[in-house]
C-alpha cells in the first residue's frame, strides 16, 4: 500500500560522516544544542552550512577528542575497519 505524499516517511539527512579513517555519527534526538563542538572545533562542526560536519577541517585524533567532550553523547566515532585492520 502507497501512502499519500502527505503522510510519507519525513526524509532524514545521513549524520554519518566519515573521512576514510574515522567516521563520526550525530543523534540529533540526544543533542541538547551546548555547541561545545561548534565553539571548539569550528573547522569541523559548522553551525551555518549543510553537511555540518567537514571532516577534511581537522586531522582524526582531533576530531575524537572533540567528539568526546560531546555532553550528551549526541556525537560518537568509530574507526573503519578497512584502515584498522592494516594498522
């Protein structure tokens, strides 16, 4: 059965983010909006511009430490399996 065009699913943006090293996740449910990513790290978490987050504005290991400091966990990284298992 097709819906209505009124009653579709709402299209969701992909907050996945990778930079083929790491990818980082964002739950907008769980973001209660501090902005502590934003005011630290403006290179990669941008307020103004879709996709917000850039992965190619800073290096992995700085991009996990910022993403750590996120208070409500909204934000969450992992490494890609492909670049582990060559490590």
């Amino acid at each position: 059965m097709r819906l209505p065009p009124n009653l579709a699913p709402m299209k969701l943006y992909d907050n996945e983010f990778t930079n083929g090293e790491i990818t980082v996740n964002y739950d907008p449910n769980k973001c209660i909006h501090a902005e502590i990513c934003a005011k630290g790290l403006s290179e990669v978490f941008r307020t103004t511009v879709i996709p917000w987050i850039h992965m190619d504005g800073a290096d992995s290991k700085t991009i996990i430490e910022q993403v750590k400091k996120c208070p409500s966990g909204a934000l969450s990284f992992c490494y890609n399996k492909e670049l582990a298992a060559v490590k």
